[in-house]
C-alpha cells in the first residue's frame, strides 16, 4: 500500500461577505479536507508551485511564512498569513478511494484580505491515525518508496538525438548550401577569369598560378588565429562574421584594376574566409546524431559538388562575351570578368546574413559549462523538428562537461599557445601529423587538377591545339632580346568549355551517392584508401588520351570524384578523432582548422608547382600528381577506425 500525499489550495475569491479557501491532504486511502468559509473556489493552485515562489500571489492568497512538521510521510508547512483561519479535520473519501495527483506536501493558505494574523494550526499525528489507518513512521516510509526518482543526466549524443531528424536539419542543410558555394567561389572563381584576364592584366602561366596560390596562402596565415577566436566567440559568430567580411573584400577584389591589387585582395579573401568554413564542418556534425554525422558531412560534399557544377554555368552566361563598363577612361574600367567576381562576391556576403537565424552549436555550450543555454538550443531544436512544444523534450538534465568557466581577456590570450601544446602530444599527436600529411597530398593531386582544368579545357578547345600537352604549352615563344613583344592573343572560349567544366563538377555526383551508402558499411579509412589510389591511376593514364574532349573530360571527371570523396571521408574521420574541448580550449576547433591549413599548403604547392613542371614535359606534372595521391591512398589503412564512433 502507497501513501501517495497531494495537496490542492484553491485561491480565494475576494468578496465583501465572504472568501473561499479548500485544502485537501489526500493518501491512497483517504483525504483530509480543510475548509475556510467554503462557498465557492476557482482552479486549483498545488503546494509545489507555491513552495517554489513562497513570496507570490495567488488569486486572494498571499504566503507569508513556512513552518515545518512531518506528518504521513513528508512534510506538513503550515502557512502563516494575516486573516482568520478556522481548520476542521474530516474524512473526505472512502478507504481505498484514489487521490489526485500532486505534491507530497501539504500547506495552509488563508485570504490576505481577512482580519489579524495568527499562527496556523498543526495537525496531530493521532488524527491522521484515526482517518487513514496508519502511522506516521509506515507512512513517511510508504512515501519514500514511491518518491519521484531524480532524472539522469544526459551526455551530448543523448540529447542530439532526443531531438530528431526534421524541419531544422533541413533547414541548416539549406543554410549551408551557399556557404559551399562560396568556398567555391572563393577558391576556384580567378580560374575561370583566366582566359579573359591574361591579356588585360598581362598575366602568364606562373602567375596565374600565384594568384590561386595566394587565396590559399590567406588561408594557411589565419589558421590559428581563427582556431582560437572560435574558442572564444563560438561558432556562430565566426561563420556569421567571417563570411559577411569575406563577401566585401570579394566585392573590393572584382574591381582590381592590376596584377597587384588582385593579389592583394585573394590573399585577404582567403584570410577572412578560412575561419567560417572549418568551422562550419564541425558545426553541421555537431547538430546531427551519430548514425547521420558521417552521411551529412558527405552530403555536405555534395553540396560544394553542385557548386562547382553551378560556377561554370555562371562563368558562361558572364563571360561569354567580352564587354567593358567604362567608369573612369583609362584607370577604372570594369571588363566581362570583373562583372563575374562581382557576382560570386555577393554570396559569401549573403550567407554571414543567412546564418544569423542559426542557433549557437549546444556542444559548444555544453563544452564551456552553459548547460541552460544548450538545454535552450536542444528544445528550440525539438520543437521545429517534431512540432511539439519545446516543454516535452524527454531529456530534463545535461551533464556537466565542464567544472571550470572560460577564461577572458587578456588571460585567453596568455593562454593560446597552450591551445596549440595538446595537439601535438599523446595521444593525438601523430593521428593529427598523420592526418595532415595525407590531406595535404590529397590536396596538392585533387585542386591542382581541379584549379587548372578551366583553363587547360579552354586551351583543349582552341583551333591550334592538337594535343594535350601542346595546349598546356605556352602560346607564343619568348621575344628575342630588343624585340617587341608579340599581341597577347586571349584564349578562345565557347559554351563547349564551360560545359565541360560543369560535367566535371556534376560527375561527382553519383560518387558521392555511392559513398554515402558504403561509408558505414565499408569503413571511413577503406572509402578514403581506395579512393586516393583510383584516382591516382586515372590521372597517370591522363597525357596518353590525346586530344579527345570527351576522354579526357571523363578521366578528370573521375579523378576529381574520387578525391573529392577521400577527402569527404577524410574530413569525418578528423572530426571523430579530435574531442569537442580539452583543458578548456575548443580542441576539435583547433584540429580542423591545423587539418584544412595543411591541405591547403599542398594546394598552393600544387598550383605553383604545376606550371614549373610544365617546363619540363608534358608527362611530369601528371605522373607527380598519381604518385603523391597514390601514396596517401595507401597510407590512409594506417588510421583507426572511426566508423560510428561518438564524439567526445
């Protein structure tokens, strides 16, 4: 037998005659009932509300004082309040009759508006015997057998996937999309500009190589600046604020006028935003359950595919005609390519807006103590994905990751060289190494390729080329000393070139279908080994295609798949290995963001080094490439498998 204690105070009605007060000490057996003048009540107030805010009103009744006694198994409060208060004591339901549900406390409130105070009235023990039965010691020990149980604390991947799957993820999957666009544009738009730049900007092959090389030199020289901003803005502020001011020195860069101010302004582009978008990688994984982490972050990858689908076509509409807008004759002219980068400017500006209607990443609070302000994110998060009120989410209570608060001012900034300390010790130290050397060789083969392509497919096109290796070959020979130099020729393009960029990008496409089914049936490190050394034989096999467009557009389609999805793989594996914090520094942050740097140091090794080893043939820019892809594929079984693995 249970003694279940409830009691239910219905707030008085203020009246000039008359005020109504009913409480009700109910067990499984029986109820007390207490009437103050009762003639007529309103809905019920319960004890456990009051005794939260024992200083509030209720209707007429005003709390004033608590006093303490043991009776039935919890605890009696007799409540002092200003008024007259008359208690009578009597049985209110048969033995056996259930009680409605409540607190197991039991209290007294009076009307505000009554006469003097006086002390409220106890209730003895023996009467309490006589209506249920039992005694005080049975029923205290009844009570505390069925007490309400304290609720379980829940770690990060209980609470992520208490909130499902819906209306919000699908809503940051969207959010992201020009984010990847930008990443796109950011990195791969100059590549595009080339065939129509070279004359009126006098650029060669080497420099045009700079110009890519220094959007990634940006990247790599705020790695760590970002890494350790995000330790303390969140990730939120970052990608809002990063992609925003990226946007405007992409808008300042489509208006160069000369070699100078355009490399000034990609190495500031890329400065700016390197930090929103290693980031923003570990803030979609952070948002999805663990079965859907490695899938999303593939599905991601998909999304930067259909960007480099959708740049070529845009390259196309703008730069298929050469015309000028002449605002100042002679020192401001704005040319057909310049109206491109203006364009593709305009979507990292977009996204930093896009994401302010994002929530801050809950493992990012959860990791710096604000369990309330996760607890806030995980409910909103619930609420738009099951359409039910954020009060129902199933878990009450997080567990605490974090003991001491986030240090500020000039005492974080004292402490960034301890951030960087961890990642080169045990035991994260060599899967760090290792994961930076392979994804700066993936790298060095994957954008080297995918950098040059446009302009490599434009020379394919031309009239004069025959080969494959003659249209890599520069245009004219070197002027002979005191000779003038021949008229600069720009590269003849046409709707076939840019379409064939666009089939290179869409053919990823089916890859990535494929691996998000494979990923967690085959193993992360399996997909991104095999992967790395396909596409090293495919490009191996490149300079004997000849001058077909359609070969050499389906081998670089394939090559280019394949190690977009190592590096896809590569990347979960990554977010996996590194924790969320660790000594009260953003850990995985910091791992991300040292991770990209070095894939995009192999980039810029890659796009200076390729037009150097033209000079030497044809055959070594593509026979290096295969090997060094080669090479990391099979270094690639070296890693653990991460496969399912919760993030720490």
């Amino acid at each position: 037998m249970s003694c279940n204690i409830s009691a239910i105070v219905y707030p008085a009605l203020r009246k000039r005659t008359s005020q109504s007060t009913t409480i009700e000490i109910c067990s499984n057996r029986c109820c007390l009932r207490s009437d103050i003048n009762a003639r007529r009540s309103t809905a019920p107030v319960f004890v456990q509300d009051i005794e939260q805010n024992p200083s509030a009103n209720y209707g007429d009744i005003k709390i004033i004082s608590l006093t303490y006694k043991s009776v039935c198994g919890t605890t009696v409060r007799g409540v002092s309040a200003r008024g007259r208060s008359r208690r009578s004591c009597q049985p209110h339901h048969r033995l056996g009759a259930p009680s409605p549900a409540g607190s197991r406390t039991c209290a007294m409130a009076v009307g505000q508006d009554a006469g003097a105070a006086r002390p409220a009235e106890e209730i003895p023990h023996d009467h309490l015997y006589k209506v249920t039965g039992l005694s005080s010691t049975n029923l205290q020990k009844l009570a505390q057998e069925h007490a309400a149980p304290e609720p379980e604390a829940a770690d990060f991947e209980e609470a992520i996937a208490a909130t499902g799957y819906g209306k919000f993820n699908l809503c940051l999957m969207l959010c992201s999309l020009p984010a990847f666009f930008s990443a796109v544009s950011v990195t791969s738009s100059t590549s595009y500009i080339f065939s129509r730049a070279q004359c009126d900007m006098n650029l060669s092959l080497l420099d045009m190589g700079t110009v890519t090389a220094m959007t990634y030199g940006g990247m790599i020289s705020s790695a760590m600046v970002w890494g350790f901003l995000s330790d303390t803005l969140g990730r939120r502020q970052i990608m809002v604020w990063g992609f925003f001011c990226s946007g405007l020195v992409e808008l300042t860069a489509a208006m160069s006028q000369n070699f100078a101010t355009l490399l000034v302004m990609r190495f500031a582009s890329g400065f700016l935003f390197n930090g929103p978008f290693a980031v923003l990688i570990s803030y979609i994984a952070e948002l999805h359950r663990t079965e859907l982490r490695a899938r999303v972050i593939l599905l991601s990858s998909l999304f930067y595919t259909l960007a480099s689908t959708t740049l070529p076509l845009l390259a196309w509409a703008l730069l298929d005609d050469q015309y000028t807008i002449t605002i100042y004759p002679g020192y401001f002219v704005l040319h057909s390519w310049n109206i491109f980068l203006l364009t593709t400017g305009l979507v990292p500006l977009l996204t930093g807006i896009v994401f302010l209607c994002l929530p801050e990443s809950p493992k990012f609070h959860m990791s710096r103590g604000r369990n309330d302000e996760a607890m806030a994110t995980f409910r909103k998060i619930y609420s738009l994905n099951t359409g039910k009120p954020a009060e129902e989410f199933p878990i009450k209570k997080l567990v605490e990751e974090k003991q001491e608060r986030q240090r500020g001012g000039v005492a974080a900034l004292r402490g960034g060289g301890a951030q960087l300390a961890p990642l080169f010790r045990a035991p994260y130290g060599k899967w760090l190494l290792l994961m930076c050397v392979l994804h700066a060789g993936s790298m060095f083969g994957s954008n080297t390729v995918r950098l040059w392509y446009p302009h490599l497919a434009a020379m394919l096109g031309s009239d004069d080329a025959d080969s494959l290796c003659s249209a890599i070959a520069p245009s004219a020979p070197p002027p002979p000393d005191g000779g003038a130099a021949p008229p600069c020729l720009p590269v003849h393009t046409d709707m076939h070139t840019y379409l064939q960029s666009a089939a290179v990008g869409a053919g990823s496409v089916l890859t990535y279908g494929i691996g998000g089914v494979l990923i967690n049936r085959c193993g992360k490190k399996l997909v991104t080994g095999f992967c790395g050394i396909a596409s090293g034989v495919l490009l191996a096999a490149l300079p004997s295609l000849g001058t077909s467009s359609v070969s050499v557009v389906t081998v670089v389609t394939a090559a280019l798949a394949l190690t977009a999805l190592s590096a896809a793989s590569m990347s979960s594996i990554a977010v996996d290995l590194f924790p969320t914090a660790l000594r009260l520094f953003n850990f995985r942050v910091m791992a991300m963001a040292t991770f990209l740097m070095c894939g995009r140091l192999g980039t810029i090794t890659g796009a200076v080094a390729f037009p150097a080893l033209i000079e030497y043939g044809c055959i070594p820019p593509f026979i290096t490439i295969a090997a060094v892809l080669g090479v990391c594929g099979c270094a690639c079984y070296l890693l653990p498998n991460t496969t399912l693995k919760k993030l720490e």
